[in-house]
C-alpha cells in the first residue's frame, strides 16, 4: 500500500490530493507517478477505474508548476490526446480538481461538436495543457491555429480504443510535429499489435506499469445472464429497473445508435427516469445527459459503446446489456464501468436465441461461465439447456 504522502508530490499537489481525500494510491498511481516524476516515458496498462487519469495529471501539473515559463499564444506545453469528447471533459475535469491550489496552469480542451472559432480563440489566449480528440485537433492544426513545436510532454489516453476508432494515421500525424525531445506517456487498457507499434514509434524506452487485466474486472462483478425473447427484452428491463432501492444508477447498453434512441423513448413513457448517450448527440446534450446521471437526477442512462467508453462516474451499481456486443472485448470494457476502484456491481445481461453465439465468444474471453439468472417472469428454459448451465440465482 503506498500512501499519496509518501509520492514526492509538491506541497499544493498533495494539499489537492488531500482536499479531494484521496490518501492511499491506487497501484496505477503507485508505479506511474515515480517514474514520470523523473521525465521516464510510462506505458501504464489498466483498465478505466482504476485512478489512471491521476497518474498523469499529477506529475504533468508538478512538472509545469516546477519550471514556469511565459504563456505563448498558441504555443501549448502539454498534449493530452483522448479518443472521445466526454473522457477529453473528464480530464480536464480532473485537472481542475487537481490543480486547484495552482493558479498559473490554464487548460483547455478542443474536441468535436463545439464551434472551432471559439476554440481557435482559446488557444490562442495561451494555455500550458491542451487536451484534444485527434480529428478536431487536426483541424486546428490545418487552419494553423496551434503551434504543437514546443510541447514538452506528450499523453496518450484509452490509446486502444483511439486506434479502435480509426485515429492511427491522425496520431502518426499529429506526433511527427512533436520535439523528438519530450516526455511521452501512454495508458491503455489492452495491449494490441497496433499499440505496441505506437510504443515502439512514439516512446523513449517506457517504464511499464501494468495493473488489473481484464479478467481480474471481471472477477469482481456479480455476473449474470437472463434469457429472454427478443420480444420480452423491454418488459424485463422495465421490470429490472422497477427497483429503484436495487438499482440505484446503471448503464444500460445497446448495440446501436437507433437502438439507443428507440429505448431511451420507451424507458421515459413508462416513467423511468432515463437518458441517452451516443456519437450523434451534441456536446451539450451529452454533458447535460452526464451531470443528470452524476447527480441522479437520471438513474438509468441508455449508451453505445464508443460514447460509454468516456463516462467515469463512480456508484455506478449495475451495468444492463440490453443488447449483447458483437465484439466479446466490449464486454468488459461494459462491465467495468461498475465495481471501479475495488468497488462491488452487478452485471446483467439480456439475452436472446441469436445472441447465444455472442455469449460463447464472451465466455470464452473472460475465461468462466456466467451464472444464469433463471428467477425472472421471461426466463427461457430451452436456451438455458442450450447454454449447458441449470444455475438458480
């Protein structure tokens, strides 16, 4: 157990720290905050909820606080690259709360769906951390409002999922205007070929720090699946999010953006109080959607995959697959929003004929059977038998 106290942090840092009551590092905290404190390169493999966003922030605010240099326009110091428009809000989010006690740091984010003139105008106040999603930046970059030559500290975040999306060339671009001479540091939750290949072309040789592999999420969520018709998926959510002492606050995910909208529009007629979440809403529209759920005034929020990947709100209780993913990784990319930072969640997933394919590939990934949950009103024996399990929960 290493104690925020015992991490060399400057006096501000660790009164923030304190002020925000985090004592004990989480272990991605523990081995990444050391080694970049130094000016290492880090590649840290964790999955989200396990306090990453602080382990870059942290020694990126101490390194900026330590050697102050005058604001150029347009000309930021730190670079912190995000796959989505919401993880981009929460680091800066992050910062924030973080560099409370700081008053020289100015951030900004520049990310899609917000007016590029505004953000041009932002950047060319002068600030020493931008944090961008890769295509908007690059159009900032076209239009020649932002000077990338002296930026000292390079973060990549949820860099497998960046790549996922089809960010690899953006990237590769974005990098090749970097000082060669610079701090990079990159966090992803898994460790594809198309990721090693980035560490080997971007970093200087990385410190590795690697915590929690997807299986061990697992292992701490309460798994179950509940067959059903594709018919009775609605009535059987209905009658899932019926408790509201039970589930407190859940994500309940679909496959896609139509599926997304359709269900959200039948969970608020039948009085739940919901909202959606996906690629095709305005900035607005998903922050607001995000502080109602981080507040609870919203208690169920219906997303997609791409557009989950960015939410980091804690006393997440149950995660509900209304739809299974076709890609068995997504799964527990899915599941971990709940049981974050040692935490316990429930983990419920709505499964019909077709998808029984989906849930062999899933099995087969975590490496266990998931329970079946056989009390609800709309159980199917016969794909039970099918599954080879009998279990009662």
């Amino acid at each position: 157990m290493t104690e925020f106290a015992s991490l060399d942090l400057i006096e501000p840092l660790a009164r923030a720290v304190t002020a925000l009551g985090y004592t004990v590092a989480t272990p991605i905290q523990a081995g990444a905050i050391p080694p970049q404190l130094l000016g290492r390169d880090v590649l840290g493999i964790a999955q989200t909820g396990t306090g990453k966003t602080a382990s870059f922030v942290l020694p990126l605010l101490q390194r900026l606080t330590k050697d102050p240099q005058p604001r150029v326009p347009g000309r930021p110091r730190a670079l912190i690259l995000t796959p989505t428009r919401e993880l981009a809000q929460q680091i800066t989010e992050s910062i924030g709360d973080l560099g409370r006690t700081l008053s020289a740091i100015r951030c900004g984010v520049v990310v899609g769906g917000v007016d590029i003139l505004r953000q041009t105008r932002m950047v060319q106040r002068g600030l020493e951390i931008l944090v961008a999603t890769p295509g908007r930046l690059q159009d900032l970059m076209n239009r020649k409002a932002v000077d990338l030559r002296a930026i000292e500290v390079l973060v990549l975040d949820e860099a497998d999922r960046m790549l996922d999306m089809g960010f690899a060339p953006a990237v590769k671009k974005i990098a090749a205007v970097l000082p060669r001479k610079r701090q990079t540091v990159m966090f992803s939750a898994t460790l594809p070929n198309e990721v090693t290949g980035l560490v080997a072309s971007l970093m200087n040789d990385p410190v590795r720090v690697e915590v929690a592999p997807a299986a061990s999420v697992a292992n701490r969520i309460d798994q179950r699946v509940l067959f059903v018709e594709q018919t009775n998926k609605r009535k059987l959510l209905l009658d899932l999010l019926g408790d509201a002492r039970k589930v407190e606050r859940a994500i309940v995910f679909t496959r896609t953006k139509h599926g997304a909208n359709k269900l959200g529009i039948f969970l608020l007629e039948y009085g739940v109080k919901s909202d959606v979440i996906h690629g095709n809403k305005s900035q607005g529209a998903r922050q607001r959607a995000l502080n109602d759920f981080k507040s609870g005034k919203v208690r169920a929020l219906v997303a997609t995959d791409i557009a989950a990947r960015g939410i980091d709100v804690d006393g997440i209780t149950h995660v509900i697959n209304f739809d299974l993913p076709n890609e068995p990784e997504s799964y527990v990319h899915r599941i971990g929003r709940t049981a974050r930072a040692g935490a316990a969640g429930i983990a419920l997933s709505l499964c019909a004929p077709q998808e029984m394919p989906y849930l062999k590939a899933i099995e087969k990934v975590i490496k266990s059977r998931i329970d079946v949950d056989s009390t609800h009103a709309f159980h199917t024996p016969s794909m039970a038998r099918a599954h080879g399990s009998h279990g009662h929960r």
